[in-house]
C-alpha cells in the first residue's frame, strides 16, 4: 500500500508544495514546529532513509540543502535545522525546520489552510 507521501506525490492528497524534481519533493509540513517547516522525501518511497541507496541518499541530502537555502532567504531564522527521525510514516523523509531562538519551540504554532498557502509561496519566490 502507497505511504501519505507517495498519495501526496501523485496529486491524491493536497499539500503546499514548495519544490519537486525528477526524484524528490518538498512540502510543507501540516502540523509544523515552526514557520516554513517543510518535508524533503525522495520520490522512490522506501521505508528507512538508510536502506536509500548512495545515490537517492545523496540526492535527497542535495535537494533538502537547495530548500533549504530558499527557506533561510523567505522566513526569518538563525538557520534550518535538519532532522531526521522517520517513525511517523514509511517512507524516508527529512524534517527542514526555520530555527528562531530553538529548534522545538514552546508552544507549535497553528496556521491556517491560506496562511500555509502563502508561506509556501514566500519560500517558493525565492527559488
């Protein structure tokens, strides 16, 4: 059975997409730890990011630094933090998350479906 991140691929899901290539796809993250908090995953849907193999692993590490530089110049941070944890859903995914004054913030903040619409576009811009 398809993960959440392979509906979300093929258009079966909605999700504020900030950037896609042949192999990844990037979208914002729907219950964030901070603003612009986005997912990287390759497209290739395996379970644990180390079963990837060299060259997705290295591709996927190459495309979630690209976001990342356009998630530094649209939400205002000291830097993305990267996380990799994996255990919420089967496919391997990096966590870009805009770090203010701590990665994980006192209280997450909520937004609304507009309010992730545009700062999915203010990140795109910058691309």
């Amino acid at each position: 059975m398809a993960s959440i991140f392979t509906k979300i691929i093929k258009g079966e899901i909605p999700c504020h997409q900030i950037a896609e290539s042949e192999d990844y796809f990037a979208f914002l993250d729907i219950n964030p730890w901070n603003e612009g908090h986005t997912l990287v995953i390759p497209k290739k849907e395996v379970d644990y990011i180390f079963d990837l193999d060299d060259d997705t692993y290295e591709g996927l590490m190459r495309f979630s630094k690209y976001v990342a530089h356009a998630i530094e110049k649209a939400i205002p941070c000291k830097r993305v933090g990267v996380l990799v944890e994996g255990l919420e859903v089967p496919h391997a995914h990096v966590h870009l998350i805009p770090i203010v004054n701590h990665l994980v913030p006192k209280k997450k903040p909520k937004f609304s479906q507009e309010e992730l619409a545009k700062i999915a576009e203010k990140i795109r811009a910058q691309f």
